[in-house]
C-alpha cells in the first residue's frame, strides 16, 4: 500500500515541528527546516506507507548527520583554498601584447587560406555549423569539409608557433 499526498501532508503537518527540533540539534534552525523537507520529499518519492514516529525521527537524524557532514566536508574544502587558486590570472603587459599579436597572426593567417577553405573554416568555428550542415549547404562531401577544416587548423596552427 502507498502513501497518497494527503497522507504525507497530514502527516508532514503532526510532525514537522517535533522533527524540526530534532534536525536543529544536528545542523542549527537555520536547516531544520530544510532537512525535515528532504525526509518528507524522500518518503513521498519512494511512496512508502506512512511510516511510525520512530522511523521518522531515526530519518531525520540521518538526514540531519548527512547534511552536517556535507557542509563540515564543503568548509574544509573552502578552507583548503587560496584566493591564488581561484582568482583570474593578471595580464601584464607582455600578455597583453603577445596575445593581440597572436590574434593578428590568426587574421593573417586566415585571411590567406583559399576562398572555400575560409568559408569552411568560419561556417564551423565561427557560426557553429555542423560538417554536415556546411557539406549541405556548399554542395560539397562531408569529407571535403572534413579535408578543408583540417588545412584551416594547420595554417592556423603554423601562424602562431
């Protein structure tokens, strides 16, 4: 037999307050509130017969151990980190300069390659187009385009070593 949703709220309305201060020993106020939902959302998923108060507080207290466990394990992660290893790397100058004179290269470079290498080129890394969308749409194979992007990233490749 399962548990229907008017079931599990009258039960959620009964309880939820005892099972609320049971979860705060665990996790604080602030999360009670949030574990006794994760308890209540679990049974009606599962659609388990309504259960004894004994069940629910013994749920409770696990769910409550696991979310405190989460958040201790997600603090000392937190801890572990410096703000070296999540901050954007600067750009100085010289990569600054580096990097628009590698842009102008590519350009270079691109604007070299023969018409239909180009547009092969552009359709896929520039507009998203599949192979088989820019095969379609030039009335060539899809091994030509496989073939034309391929010389594309090669020149590309050699401007910028």
């Amino acid at each position: 037999m399962s548990t229907s949703l008017d079931d599990i709220e009258d039960l959620y309305a009964s309880e939820h307050r005892r099972l609320e201060r049971v979860a705060a020993r665990r996790v604080g106020a602030a999360h009670a509130a949030d574990v006794v939902q994760d308890v209540f959302m679990a049974l009606w998923a599962r659609g388990a017969q309504v259960c004894s108060r004994s069940y629910l507080t013994g749920a409770t207290r696990y769910a409550a151990i696991s979310r405190y466990r989460a958040e201790r394990r997600h603090a000392l992660l937190l801890g572990r980190i410096t703000e070296e290893q999540y901050a954007a790397p600067t750009a100085t100058p010289d990569r600054i300069v580096g990097g628009r004179q590698d842009l102008a290269r590519l350009n270079a470079a691109i604007s070299a390659l023969p018409e239909r290498t180009r547009q092969v080129f552009l359709l896929n890394r520039v507009h998203n187009c599949t192979y088989d969308e820019i095969a379609a749409a030039l009335g060539t194979s899809y091994s030509t385009v496989e073939r034309e992007i391929a010389r594309a990233i090669l020149a590309c490749r050699a401007s910028i070593d």
